[in-house]
C-alpha cells in the first residue's frame, strides 16, 4: 500500500509538472506581453514629444515677433513692378523709428507688412495692376543709398527700362504697429496692452 501510495503520487506529481511549467511560461509570456506594451506606449510617448518639439521650433518667424516697439531705427525703400514690363517704381528712402532688426538673422520683422504697403500704394492710387514688390532695408543710412542708386543704374540700363520715382510726399512706409493701432482707432476698439 505504501508503494501504491508513492507511485500514485509520483504519478499526480509528474502530471502536474507539465501543467505547473505550462502555467510559468504563460505568465513569463504575458510578462513579456506587458513589457512590450509597456516599451511601445513609451516610444510612442517620446514620438509625440519629439513631434511637439519640432513643430515648435517651426513656428513661423512672424509667431516671435514682438508686438510692441522696440528701440532702434531701419531705413527702408521699396521697388514694385509688374513682371513681364519694364517700367519700376522706386520709393525714396524712409526712417522707420523704433524697429530693430532681428538679432539672429538681421532681418527686417514685418517684412511682408511694409512689402504689402508698397503693393497697395501701387495697385490702389497709381492703378497698376499685379504689382511684385521687393523692400531693401539697413540700419546704415550711407548703404542703403548706395543701394538705391544701383537699383536705379540697373534699371536705367535695360534698354526699355522706364524708373518711375515715388517721393516721400506721395507714399511713406508706416510701423505696421501704427497701422494696427490706426486700424482699432477707426473700429472704435482700444488697442491691447502689447500694442500700447
């Protein structure tokens, strides 16, 4: 009897080895499982906060600017044309106050804003139509009337070139904040505290 005892025993114990060994890789298996859940959550993490990063490094130029003045003065003249003629038009030069030029790449902030000026004064009060308009702009005054003046040679060389000069008195470049601020005086509205 005691021998049956044993026998049976060593029966029962060597049916549960299997299932016993087959129960630890399974929960080895889903360990595992977690583990790879676990290190795809986290790539996927550090994807988006890299992604995020990124597109914040990318935000346009325009989104830095400041919204207020600053200390410094650019000069600035503008040239407009319409692609396919020969006839330019040539801004005299303007003193822009209060706007310095952006520290890392010394470009003109709210270069677009001055280039649509230009544009506007062309297609509106001359009545030209398809104006491309380019603005020029130095913290020295001497550079940018140097220039000016071979902007004006380079036209006057083309064999049909015609330069049309536009003085100071028929068009001037504005702050763009000013005409922010004209334009929420008209609308009755008060400006914000960035652009007092």
């Amino acid at each position: 009897m005691k021998n049956k005892f044993i026998l049976l025993l060593v029966c029962f114990l060597s049916a549960i080895s299997p299932l016993r060994a087959q129960t630890q890789t399974l929960a080895e298996k889903q360990k595992a499982q977690a583990a790879k859940q676990q290190a795809k959550v986290e790539k996927q993490k550090a994807q988006a906060k890299k992604k995020e990063a990124k597109e914040t490094r990318q935000q346009p130029v325009r989104d830095a600017l400041p919204m207020h003045k600053t200390s410094g003065t650019v000069y600035v003249f503008g040239t407009s044309t319409t692609l396919g003629t020969d006839e330019v038009y040539v801004t005299d030069i303007t003193q822009i106050d209060s706007l310095a030029l952006q520290k890392k790449t010394n470009f003109l902030p709210f270069r677009s804003s001055f280039s649509l000026q230009l544009q506007q004064y062309t297609e509106g009060t001359l009545g030209k139509t398809h104006q491309t308009t380019s603005v020029f702009f130095d913290k020295d005054k001497k550079k940018l009337e140097r220039r000016l003046e071979k902007v004006k040679r380079h036209v006057l060389l083309q064999p049909e070139g015609t330069l049309t000069l536009i003085n100071s008195a028929q068009f001037r470049f504005v702050h763009p904040l000013d005409l922010i601020r004209a334009a929420a005086d008209s609308d009755g509205a008060q400006p914000t505290d960035s652009l007092k």
